[in-house]
C-alpha cells in the first residue's frame, strides 16, 4: 500500500516529569480556511516548556520525501508555507495550551508539513521569559526524580484553495484498486482485513493516505473480506470487499 503511515516520536527514558498529548497525529487544513488550532496537553506533573518547530515535507515520484525548512517570500518577507503562533508554548501541569497554525504562500497545489511538539530544558536563548534562576530551578526540579522529555510530530496536510476529489475504484475479482485522480489526499481509514467465516479473526487495522497521483491496490485472497471508510474531506463512505 502507498501512502504516509505512523508517528514520529522522541522518548527518553523516563517515568516523571512534563508529558504532552497533541491528540491527532494528522490534521488538515480545508481550503476555505487559513488557520487551525492544535491542542497540547500536558499530563505530566511539571511544566511543560515546548517549542513548535515546522518542516515542509515534499515528495518525490518515486514515493520517498524529504523535509526541508520553511522558506520566506524575500520580496514580501512572510514565510511561505505554515507557521505557528505561538512557537513556544508553557503549558502547565495537567493543563492545555493551544498553538495556532497559519497557513500564507502558494495553494494551487496541495502542500505537507511535519509539525514537531518539542519539550525542552529552557535556556536563556529558548526565549520563553525565564530568568536564570527560574530556568536553574527548573532543571533542579527536573533532576530531582527521573526526567520525561517526550515529543510528537505530526503531519499537517494543507489543502488547495480549490480542492477536487475524484477517487477512480478497480474492483476485479483478483484485485481492488483506489486511485486518487483529485488534487487533494483520501485516507483509507479503518482498513480491516478479516476472514469471511469469522470477522473476529482480522489482520491489524491500518489507515492509508493516498496522495494525489498515487494509489492503493491489494489483491483479494480466497476467504477473507475487506472493509474500509473512505474519507474525501468531509465526506465519508463504508466500502465492503468480497474475494
């Protein structure tokens, strides 16, 4: 299956301190909107002092990426692509603290951008307003039991200003086949695979996105049957599969 799957996740081995949750990891942004707001929470019982740090991802025609900084419209001095306001959030105990994502620059086409919530040891060139003291207790605080600094990143798809979806389905008796012929991403969500005789017995559950150009494709084994939710945007369709 061709699509983006999984997390990007930093842990360090640790049992207490600031542990953030920033719900979803992909999110998106329609294109009648140029703003969204992502929720951190922080479970954990110190503050949360963490940074926002944003990396557009392209890809390439043989399915691998590479992510590369945010570049600025010298002429108009303003990023082009996503920013976060604020990019350093303090987020207490038990508490939320939201960052809003922007979106400024081109959208004929659809753009993708890996968002990373990074907790950090704030230093004086962090510029999250610490006085020394400050930062030098909080570090004691820290070093006083053993320190949890994990992070997520997320991916942020920011769709074209005029989005279109036109899904292209193959179904055959030996394949299924999905291609997304829109210019903006379909998930194949709650991907099941399961033997007809008994739907309890089902391969692990996964979640594809299918990016504009590509496709998805499996071959139907004898015996077993195949469901899935189809997202376009907003909309949503059950599809079920027979070998």
């Amino acid at each position: 299956m061709t699509g983006i799957m999984g997390a990007w996740l930093i842990s360090l081995n640790c049992m207490a301190g600031p542990t953030i949750n920033v719900g979803m990891v992909y999110d998106y942004l329609d294109g009648d909107k140029s703003t969204y707001l992502k929720r951190v929470f922080n479970g954990g019982d110190s503050t949360a002092f963490v940074r926002v740090s944003i990396k557009e991802i392209l890809y390439k025609a043989d399915g691998s990426s590479e992510e590369v900084e945010v570049k600025t419209q010298t002429d108009k001095r303003v990023r082009d692509g996503l920013m976060s306001s604020p990019a350093r959030l303090i987020v207490p105990p038990n508490g939320t603290q939201g960052a809003r994502l922007l979106f400024m620059g081109d959208r004929e086409q659809e753009r993708y951008f890996r968002v990373r919530f990074i907790p950090v040891v704030p230093e004086k060139e962090d510029a999250f307003a610490l006085s020394s003291e400050e930062a030098s207790d909080y570090k004691k605080t820290l070093s006083a039991g053993v320190n949890v600094l994990a992070g997520y990143g997320t991916v942020f798809f920011v769709r074209p200003k005029q989005t279109r979806f036109d899904t292209q389905i193959e179904n055959t008796p030996n394949h299924y086949q999905l291609r997304n012929q829109g210019n903006s991403v379909v998930v194949v969500d709650e991907f099941k695979d399961c033997a007809s005789s008994d739907r309890l017995h089902c391969k692990p559950t996964t979640k594809t996105h299918v990016l504009p150009g590509r496709t998805l494709r499996f071959d139907k084994q004898p015996g077993r049957h195949y469901r899935f939710t189809l997202v376009e945007g907003r909309a949503q369709k059950v599809i079920e599969v027979k070998a």
